[in-house]
C-alpha cells in the first residue's frame, strides 16, 4: 500500500533519475559502433595507394618489387612517334612524387618499365636513347661519359628483336642502371652519372615526350 502523504509516483524510481542509467546503458551499446566509424573515417582520410592504370591496353600494375625494395607506380603514359604508338612506359619509386629534379637525383630504387607496342629491335632502341642523352647532355658531359656510354650500348645492342608486349626493365639504384630485356638481364653499368643522365631522356629539360614526362610524373596519368 502507499502512504496517504506519498504520491503514487514517490514508489518508483523517478524518470529523471532513470535516464542517466539508460544514457550510459545506450553509450555503452553504441561505442563499438563509434569506433568503427571512427576507424573508417581515419581510413577515408589517408592517403589513397597508387592506383593501377590500363594505358593503351596495357595493364600497368600499381606495385613492384626491385632489389629487395617494395615499389609504388609513380605514372605511366604513351609514348608515340607521328601516328605511331612505341611503347607505354611506367616508372615506380618508393614513394610517389612530381619533383622531376627528386627523381633524376636520388639514389634509392628505382624502376622504369618499357612495354613494347611494335617490332622494334634492340639497336633501334639504343639509337633512341642516345638521341635522348644527346638532347638533354652537353657536349662536355658526354665526353666525360664515353666509356659509360659505350659500355651501355654495347650490352643493350645484344637484346635482338623486340616484339609487341615486350618488356624493357630498366633499374635504377645507387647509382647503378641494370637492364633486362624479355627477361634476360643484358648488363650493368656503374656511373651516377650517367644514372641521371638516361633518367633525363624522360623527365629532362629535353624529354622524348613533353605529354609522357607529365605522364610519368603523375599529372596527366590516365586509364586509356
């Protein structure tokens, strides 16, 4: 029974006094919710991973690994001639940048992959990037890297034909360039400089491609 001076509600918890149990009880069943989506958002908001490309029908994969070194895609592009379209190239790094200057100078790995759009034979080839060399190197600076040069192509030229879908891997890390063509290694050569001289046939003042430097770059990579 309740007492004639108490109300009917003074028998019962009060509401007021009932809702902090029932805030703490909705806290405690939301908080994992809260922390999903916490986690989600700190996801949403880091950097995304470099994304995969598919340029002129080539599948560019977003990730290699060279000399014990796990590598991102960097870009990728086209390389043309007139109407012709040579090869699509891609370039990986440690970290992406579109510091031109970063990339020509720095010794950590590096990879610039070259995957054939037509016939073309090693010789050709070679001739192409001592067009490249000459374009972006003085006269002086060539003549300091003769043998280098000579030693270069003289492995590069041992490459023989080069067919459609042919890959060209060329390594740069500390200051040393390997090459393999078709996945056969054709040499190596020792010489910084020459290492940021043959990365300039790409990304120098003077570029094969002024489109393709963008491109490797990270400024105008697009899925073709």
């Amino acid at each position: 029974m309740t007492h004639p001076n108490t109300s009917p509600d003074s028998a019962w918890p009060s509401r007021t006094a009932a809702r902090p149990a029932r805030a703490g009880l909705l806290r405690g069943a939301l908080a994992p919710l809260g922390a999903a989506l916490a986690l989600a958002a700190a996801g949403l908001c880091a950097a995304p991973p470099a994304l995969a490309l598919t340029v002129a029908n080539v599948d560019v994969p977003e990730q290699q690994s060279v000399a014990g070194s796990d590598l991102v895609l960097n870009g990728a592009g086209l390389r043309q001639r007139f109407v012709f379209h040579v090869y699509v190239a891609a370039l990986y790094r440690p970290q992406p940048t579109k510091d031109a200057e970063a990339i020509l100078n720095s010794p950590e790995p590096q990879m610039l992959r070259l995957t054939l759009l037509r016939d073309i034979n090693s010789k050709a080839l070679t001739d192409a990037l001592n067009d490249g060399l000459k374009a972006n190197c003085t006269e002086a600076e060539l003549k300091d890297m003769a043998d280098t040069i000579a030693h270069f192509e003289a492995f590069m030229k041992t490459g023989g034909e080069g067919a459609s879908g042919d890959r060209v891997d060329i390594v740069f890390n500390q200051g040393t360039v390997s090459v393999s063509f078709k996945g056969k290694a054709l040499g190596e050569v020792k010489d910084p400089r020459f290492a940021t001289a043959l990365l300039k046939v790409w990304l120098g003042a003077h570029p094969a491609q002024e489109s393709l430097k963008a491109a490797l770059l990270g400024q105008e990579s697009k899925s073709n």
